[in-house]
C-alpha cells in the first residue's frame, strides 16, 4: 500500500510510448574532441539536475490491472553507465569512426530494448570513437524536454561555469497572434481539412507505393544510417530568397528537392509531376518555442512543463522532375507550412490523442497512430540545440546527432543543430532503401544548389 501511495500514473503519451506498435527509444549521439574520461563523465551525471528529476529516478512499474505507473528508486549509476573499451570495428569491419557510431546506432534502433529493472535511460561510452550515447525512453518526455535535461550536464566552452543558452528559437505552434475575421474563417477552415486528413490517415487514406515507402511490420527490418550535414549560413542564405521563409520553410524545402533526385534516380519507371509523400512532424505545444529552461521544465506550477508535450502534423512534400527550379521547392514549402501553421492541427492531433487515450486506452490509440505511420511515408523532426560551442565532462564536444528507434517508415530524419550547423540523422530500413549515402547525398546537394540559385536571384 505503501508504494501506490508514492506510485504516480503514467501521462497518456507516456503510456502511448510503451505500447509495443510505438515504443520509442531516443538515442543521442554526442562526439568529444578529446578522449572519455569516465570519472568525469560519472561527476557530470551526479552532479546533474538529471539525478533529481523524478522521472529519471523511478522505475516503470505495472498494477494487476496493467496499468502503468512510475515508482521512485535509488539510482546507480554505474548500471547505467556502459562502457565499451574496445573499438566497434571488429564487428563492423574497417569503416571510418563516423560510420562505426552510425552503425552502431543503427543497430541499437531494432535491436536493444531499454531493462525494465532500472529507470529507462542509459549512457554507453564508445571510447575508441569518442563518443557518448544517450538512450532515453520516450516515456520520459519529448525531444525538447530531453534535449533541455541533456544540455543541462553540458557547460558553455566559452564559460565553464554558464549552461548552454536556452530558448529563443525554434517552432511553437501557438504564437499570440490578433485575428481579423478573413484570417479567423481561414484558421477554420484549414483545421477541418487537415484533421479530416488526419482522422482519414488513420483508417485508409495513404501515400502511393515508392522506392521509399514502409508499411507494416517494417519497423522490425534492419536499418542503417547516415549524416546529412548542412550549414546554417547555407540555409539563411536560401531563406532570404523568399519573403518571411524561415529555416523550417528551408529545411521541408531541401527534403522535397532531395527526395526528387533520389526518386530520378531509383525508381524503376516515371513517376508522376506533383506525386505527394506525406511526412509525420512532431511540434512542439509550449508557449516557448525552442529550448525550455530546465528550471521551469522542473516546476509543475510553470506553465512549461516537463513531458511529452507535442502535437503531430502531416506535411506533405511534392516531386519534381529533376530540371525543376530549385527554388520552388521553397516557395511550395512555404506555402504549405504558412497554412499549417495557421490551422490548429497540431493542438487538435494532441486533444484527439488525449480523448483516445483517456476512453478507449493506449492499445487503441498506439493502433490508431501506427496506421497514420504506416499511410505516411516518412518522420521529420527539428530539434534546436545548443547556439555556442559546449563542453561535457571538461570535454569540447564536436557535434550533436539523434536519431529514434525504428517505425513503420522506410525512412526517418532527425535534424540537430549545434552552433552554426545541423546535422540530420538519415534512418532507413536497408533491405528497402540500401544506399542512405545517395540520399544524404542529394540532400546536402540540394541545399547547394538552392543557395546558388538564390544567391544568383539576389544578384540579378
């Protein structure tokens, strides 16, 4: 009795992300400069606001009924502490450091679920490639809640005694905005279109079949992964091509354009002008957008929580044949985005799920949100990161990458950025799309060749 009493339920989405058709598991990668010291990687950690978080402390436990709860325990922090000696390459052959850790992550995405026995996050220390994986389960919160605990144990390289800076960019999908009643009918409108949509992607509507469509039972395929590198110069550049286009506008932009050439160049036979694949975005539902203050994130009298505080929305990109103008792929980002942004399809996503969850449980709801997964083609998220140079454990760290356990998709694309450049975790099911490099590849292209021609726009 004494338990239940401590014993605190699991939010809906927490319980969502423990069904077995949407466990997730998010693994961040950070590389260090110099080599791990794990003594200071073990200071770092009980040192951390991490230690005093409750739901970093308890365990996952289940009633007679089933339902889930967290419970709270001591932490040992040296169970959650892995540390491999050795390099990876014995296992995956002589490859390069960054395709080593790439594989390894891959393989961690269908393979390594998180122990039950223990509060489900982990640090596996890759010490030959200086490199520090975080596995956190989703259940604990979304990409922003955890991205602004991890930044937490990070300091500024700058000024070791400052955290990195908080805030300030990054999407919210609620701006306080005034509305004039043409606006006001148009938020109207674009709601009940695109929540029809939505319900309607989860009974039958979806995508047509390509080289780079999932379905059911994929999220069980083996997976590779690579790394689109982009400069966010670059992308600022491409962005005062258009009017009032932002780095989201950009970045859905680089995707339609590079998914086209990859099209041009795997798909057996034409494919149709215009031919529609639908991504599933993650938007963040705070006031704040960006990263959250982790003080606030604590603070349950805050009005930013801590959790999984996220709608979904489904955006569509569009092919075109490769001597299309690259700069259309971002006025038709544009367009797209600006109405989505104007409709309340990401708080209605999060209602909808909420009110499933609550009447008819999470088998239902994890049910109803693979099948929206399995008629979409792809996942895209954008996470801010840190805007100068860190440290952890006194280490400068060299970059920040994410990527997920595996879904139904064929293909998922996790964007970080750190200071003046983002990296996007490219994943793919390999017996479906096995050369993730060409891809990665005609992404990175694409966001060259739209920066000349914006740059050769601004000239004329």
């Amino acid at each position: 009795m004494g338990n239940m009493e401590r014993d605190e339920p699991l939010s809906p989405a927490g319980r969502l992300f423990l069904q077995p058709e949407t466990n997730q598991i998010i693994n961040c990668l950070i590389g260090v400069e110099k080599p791990i010291d794990v003594d200071a990687i073990k200071a770092v950690i009980n040192d951390s606001v991490l230690l005093k978080h409750p739901r970093f402390c308890s365990l996952m436990v289940k009633d007679s009924c089933g339902r889930e709860y967290w419970r709270r325990t001591e932490v040992d922090v040296d169970r959650h502490l892995i540390v491999f000696d050795k390099p990876l390459s014995d296992e995956y052959g002589s490859i390069s450091d960054e395709d080593t850790v790439n594989e390894y992550a891959a393989d961690l995405s269908v393979s390594s679920p998180l122990s039950t026995d223990k509060p489900l996050w982990e640090i596996h220390l890759l010490m030959a490639h200086r490199c520090i994986v975080f596995r956190l389960h989703h259940a604990l919160g979304d990409g922003i809640s955890l991205m602004s605990m991890l930044l937490s144990c990070c300091r500024r390289a700058d000024d070791p005694m400052q955290q990195p800076t908080a805030g300030g960019l990054g999407t919210s999908s609620t701006p306080r905005r005034r509305l004039g009643l043409w606006t006001l009918m148009k938020v109207v409108w674009y709601t009940l279109v695109y929540v029809l949509e939505f319900m309607l992607r989860a009974l039958w509507l979806k995508d047509k079949k390509t080289v780079l469509s999932g379905g059911a039972g994929v999220e069980l395929w083996p997976r590779k992964l690579a790394t689109a590198r982009f400069r966010l110069d670059d992308m600022k550049t491409v962005k005062k091509a258009i009017a009032n286009a932002t780095i989201n506008d950009v970045l859905f932009g680089v995707l339609s354009c590079g998914v086209s050439r990859y099209l041009d160049i795997r798909s057996p036979k034409a494919l149709g002008e215009g031919l529609q694949l639908t991504g599933a975005a993650m938007v963040n539902l705070r006031p704040q957008a960006g990263l959250q203050d982790i003080s606030k994130l604590m603070n349950n009298d805050s009005g930013t929580r801590w959790g999984n505080k996220f709608g979904m929305m489904l955006l569509p990109i569009y092919y075109h044949k490769g001597d299309s103008d690259p700069i259309q792929f971002l006025r038709s980002a544009k367009s797209m985005i600006d109405k989505k942004k104007l409709s309340l399809e990401a708080p209605c996503s999060y209602k909808i799920g909420d009110f499933v969850m609550s009447f008819f449980g999470a088998k239902l709801a994890s049910i109803l949100n693979y099948r929206i997964l399995c008629n979409t083609t792809f996942t895209i998220s954008n996470v801010i990161g840190p805007r100068e140079d860190i440290t952890i454990g006194g280490n400068p760290a060299t970059y920040i990458r994410a990527s997920s356990t595996s879904l139904p998709h064929a293909i998922t694309m996790h964007m970080v950025s750190y200071g003046e450049r983002a990296d996007m975790q490219v994943l793919v099911a390999k017996d479906l799309i096995p050369d993730p490099q060409v891809l990665v590849k005609c992404f990175e292209d694409a966001l060259l060749e739209m920066k000349d021609a914006a740059e050769a726009a601004t000239k004329t």
